[in-house]
C-alpha cells in the first residue's frame, strides 16, 4: 500500500469524524499518540501499534489539511536530502538540546 493509498483509507474510515473535531483537536489527537510513541519505546513494547497510531493521525491531519503526504514527501525528499542535496546525507548535526534529553 503507497502513503497516498493508506491516507485516502484514512479519510474513508475516520474522515467525518475528523472533520468534526476539527484541526486543533486533531493536532491534540496527534500529539498524544506521539507521546504514547515515545512511551512505547521507552518500554520497549507495542512500537508497531504506536508507529500505526502516528501515522494514521499524521494522515488525518493532512487530510484535514487538503495536503498529500506522499507528493509533498516525494517533492521534499526526492531521492536526496533538502539541504545537502546528497545520498547519504553529510549535513553536519546542528541540533543542540537545551538540557539533556533521556529517552
């Protein structure tokens, strides 16, 4: 199944009620999962299940959004990265934490 194919399932399943709830509480919905992600992880249990719940969240908000996941990936990403325009990419990190981060 592509990203678009599984984003347009998505919309079929859930697209109502997401129309609904609207776009700020679904970025809430969104958040949360991605909370359950990093607790997941940190138990090392149920990753599988909370990757799913991300990305079907991530969907519905593009959805919401009139966005296509998969070309705005593709447009992005298209085979090289952004920055470097390289595969593999040789950015230098530069994201410095403001205090250490467990996880």
């Amino acid at each position: 199944m592509r990203i678009h194919e599984f984003q347009e399932l998505m919309k079929s399943l859930y697209g109502q009620k997401d129309h609904e709830r609207g776009i700020e509480r679904t970025f809430l919905w969104f958040f949360e999962e991605c909370g359950e992600l990093v607790r997941a992880y940190r138990q090392n249990s149920n990753l599988e299940e909370e990757f799913a719940d991300v990305l079907a969240w991530l969907c519905s908000l593009a959805n919401l959004l009139d966005i296509d996941l998969e070309t705005a990936a593709l447009k992005k990403y298209n085979h090289v990265c952004p920055k470097c325009h390289q595969n593999p990419c040789i950015c230098e990190e530069k994201f410095q934490p403001r205090k250490k981060i467990e996880i």
